[in-house]
C-alpha cells in the first residue's frame, strides 16, 4: 500500500501552487483541528436538551483522539516525504493530542477520525428532523480529508483508516451511552 501512497504522493504535488485553491484548503484543512468539535460538543453538553449527544460526541472525541495518538506510536506510518509548495495561511493551529512516543506518525489520520465522529453523531442525531439533510453533514469529513491529501499532510491509506476508526469509535461509544435516547426525551 505505501507504493500507492507515494505515487498519489507525487501526482498530487504536481497539481498545487493556485493561490486561491491553496488558501481554501488550507482554511479546510484548520477546520479538522481538535478543538472545533470539542468546543461544539461542550455547548451541546452544557444545554439540558442536547446533554446525552454532546456527553456521547465528547467521549468520541477523547477517546478517539487518544487511541489514534497511541496508534501512531507503533505503526510507525510517516507523514509525506514531499513537501507542500504551496500557499500557507500565515497562522497556526496548536498541537493535536500529543503522541507519546518520537514517532511523528500520521497513522490514522486524527482529523479525518474526528471530523468522521462528529458527523456521525451529530448527522444520526439530525436523522428524524431532516432525513435526507443529515447526509449533507458528510461533507465536512471530505471536505478536510480532501484538503489534507491535497496539502501532503496525509496518506489516502491514513485518511480511510481514519474514517474507519472514527465510525466504529463513534458507534461504540453511541450505543454504550444509548444515544438513541434522545428522539425519546424530544417527544416528551
């Protein structure tokens, strides 16, 4: 599979250097950063209405984010080799989880696992108000998926390991915290 990655790798090196396509992902790719849907996930807590889905979307979130660093540490899944020559915003975000180990690894990726996790929760919990609108909730996920593949901070390899991680977290923790409550406390 790392054969496939550096090829895409290098064909996708190729593509950048449009301004305005470079600064668009790169603002995609800071909407991924940890503390988005933390912040999201707190104010749902703090409402009484929205307890039991912002309780099940920051236990994803932690735990999630967790075991992805302590994966990185033991599969070794380098970040690319290439280096982005395209437009950069000029601000920062802060550090993910940190990994405990020296290993700098990408493997699964923790922006596509948590942006995965909060889709999933959020959009199951928008499924009885707006059936077919939740799904539109998914582009978030793609979207800064999209935009790490295309600023060379991810494998495609690392980006669907995580989307899986994020989507069996997230249903583990939904179905130990039954979050399927919630569509019976809104009836009441």
């Amino acid at each position: 599979m790392l054969s496939y990655d550096t090829g895409f790798e290098t064909a996708l090196s190729k593509v950048v250097g449009h301004y305005p396509v470079d600064i668009t992902m790169d603002v995609f790719t800071e909407l991924g950063w940890v503390l988005y849907p933390i912040f999201v996930s707190i104010i749902l807590f703090i409402i009484k209405k929205t307890r039991r889905l912002g309780l099940v979307l920051l236990l994803s979130l932690l735990v999630g984010s967790m075991a992805v660093a302590y994966v990185r540490c033991y599969t070794g899944y380098e970040k690319p080799a290439l280096e982005y020559l395209g437009a950069h915003l000029p601000i920062k975000s802060g550090a993910d989880v940190g990994v405990p180990c020296n290993i700098e690894g990408t493997f699964p990726a923790g922006a596509t696992m948590r942006t995965t996790m909060f889709a999933f929760v959020v959009g199951y919990a928008l499924s009885k108000r707006f059936p077919r609108g939740c799904y539109l909730l998914w582009l978030y996920p793609a979207v800064v998926s999209i935009s790490r593949l295309y600023l060379l901070e991810e494998y495609p390899m690392t980006v669907i390991a995580g989307v899986v991680t994020g989507i069996l977290i997230a249903d583990i923790v939904s179905k130990k915290l039954k979050l399927e409550l919630i569509f019976e406390q809104s009836k009441t």
